[in-house]
C-alpha cells in the first residue's frame, strides 16, 4: 500500500455558535407617552393575541413583559418595537406602568 492511501483525514466540523440575542439601538430618543384611555377591550385581545403569537408560553398575560410592551405600544401610539428599544431602565418603567394599569393599580 502506498503512503498516501494509509493517511487518514480528519474533518471538523464546527457547531454553530448560540444565536445572541440581537443588541437594538434607538436610532432617536423620543418620549414614550402612555394614555392608557384609548385602550379597549378590543386593544387588549388584540395586544395578548400578538403577544402569544411571539411567546406562545405566556400564561397571565399581565406579568408577562411581551404582553406589557404590546400594551404600551398600543397606548402610547408606537410600534411595539420602539418599546422594545427602549433602555433597560426607561423599558421596566413603561412595562411597570402598564402593568399598574392592567392590575388596577395605577397611583
């Protein structure tokens, strides 16, 4: 046998990297308004139907953060996707408000 039969290859294959969760920047600051008297029972169901359709896990939809920006992009007249671009700090006070509001507990 001649040496070049007697070599053995060895092919790697690389696993993909986890698919990261994609970093979204604002491209301009605007206010986030939230009027939470436009919104109908009608904006709800609709809100929650979206939500479930992006997190089919969802299960109270009053705590779940999807649900939360759905509303408040409904209420404040934005693209759910403009609340989500939101910064951390400024995203958790417009999920917390909305959730005050879908509780009954607004102040």
């Amino acid at each position: 046998m001649s040496e070049e039969m007697n070599k053995v290859e060895t092919v790697v294959e690389s696993t993909p990297v986890a698919e990261e969760v994609p970093i979204v920047e604002p491209v301009a600051k605007k206010a986030i308004k939230l009027n939470f008297d436009n919104v109908t029972g009608y904006t709800l169901i609709r809100c929650e139907k979206a939500a479930k359709k992006e997190d089919p896990n969802i299960s109270v939809p009053s705590i779940s953060l999807t649900y939360q920006a759905h509303v408040a992009a409904a209420a404040a007249g934005v693209k759910v996707d403009d609340i989500y671009a939101l910064p951390g700090k400024e995203f958790t006070k417009v999920c917390l408000d909305t959730q005050n509001f879908l509780l009954g507990s607004e102040k």
